[in-house]
C-alpha cells in the first residue's frame, strides 16, 4: 500500500507545503550533472564514470554573452542525458520502499526521468536520470519528481555504496 504525502513528508527535508501530494511529496533539482567517461558495471563491482557538473546559463541582456548581467539558476539543456541530483535528504523508513516518478510536467516537454527502486534503511539526496527529448530550460529549486513510499517486507536494510550520497 503506497502511503500518504504527509507521511512521506516526515521523510524527506526540506519540505514546503507546496511539494507536499496526496500520495506523496514532490523532489526539487538541485543539480544538473554530465557524464564525461565510462563507468563499469560487472560481476565483481561497479563503477560510476567521471562526471562534470553543468553549470546554469548566465543571464544575457543584449545579443552578446558579453552582456551578461547575472549568474542564473537555469539550466538550458538540448537533447541529451544528464544526472540530476534531488535538493532534499529522503530517509527511507523500515517496512518500506521508495519509488520516484517524473512529474507531468517533465513528459509534457518531452522529458523522461528514471530512477531505481530506494531501499528501506536508505538516506541521502539521490540521483535520476534526465532524458531530454527536446530542448528545455529547468530551475533550480524545479520541481521534477514526485517520490512516494510504499510499504514492503524486508530482510536487511540498505547498506550500500550510495548510503549518505551528495551529504
């Protein structure tokens, strides 16, 4: 049974009345990343290939970057796939697990968000994967994904690698 947005909500800071849903609470962008090397995934191990974070597009007022008159929080982003990184720490709870989903929002631009199944026990500001279809502009602070909680058996909690990431 997925459980309701004021209870995801005790599990995930910060929150703001606005992100918080019937059935679950609405994640924030807080950064935009591009892979620049190979990772590795085998039987013995994994590895996560080098990343650069993208910086937002700086504000122009005239026709020129050269007129640029502030640093913006707005990620200008072409087709491609990016690493986006959530702005909220997201506590799974025991007995449950998390799922995320793109908000409407996202498909409606022609966008795609994927992610893995969050497992009870884990804690930290997590990542997904942005397919961008068709040319966008995203803000920080955006909300981009709607995480609930559903309630689920278990033998351990997760332990992983990713436990604390982006703390």
């Amino acid at each position: 049974m997925y459980r309701s947005g004021s209870f995801v909500a005790e599990h995930v800071t910060p929150t703001t009345d606005e992100q918080i849903q019937p059935n679950g609470v609405d994640l924030t962008l807080e950064a935009v990343h591009e892979q620049r090397e190979p990772g590795r995934i085998g039987r013995d191990g994994k590895e996560v290939g080098a990343r650069q974070r993208r910086p937002a597009d700086p504000v122009v007022e005239g026709e020129s970057i050269d007129e640029v008159t502030e640093e913006s929080d707005t990620y200008y982003l072409p087709p491609g796939g990016y690493v986006v990184q959530y702005a909220e720490i997201v506590s799974i709870p025991d007995d449950h697990v998390g799922f995320i989903y793109p908000r409407s929002s996202l498909l409606r631009n022609s966008c795609m968000l994927n992610t893995a199944v969050w497992d009870a026990g884990y804690e930290g500001k997590g990542e997904g994967l942005l397919q961008v279809h068709h040319d966008i502009e995203i803000e920080t602070g955006a909300r981009i994904a709607q995480f609930v909680l559903a309630e689920a058996a278990h033998e351990e909690t997760y332990e992983g690698s990713y436990q604390k990431e982006n703390l």
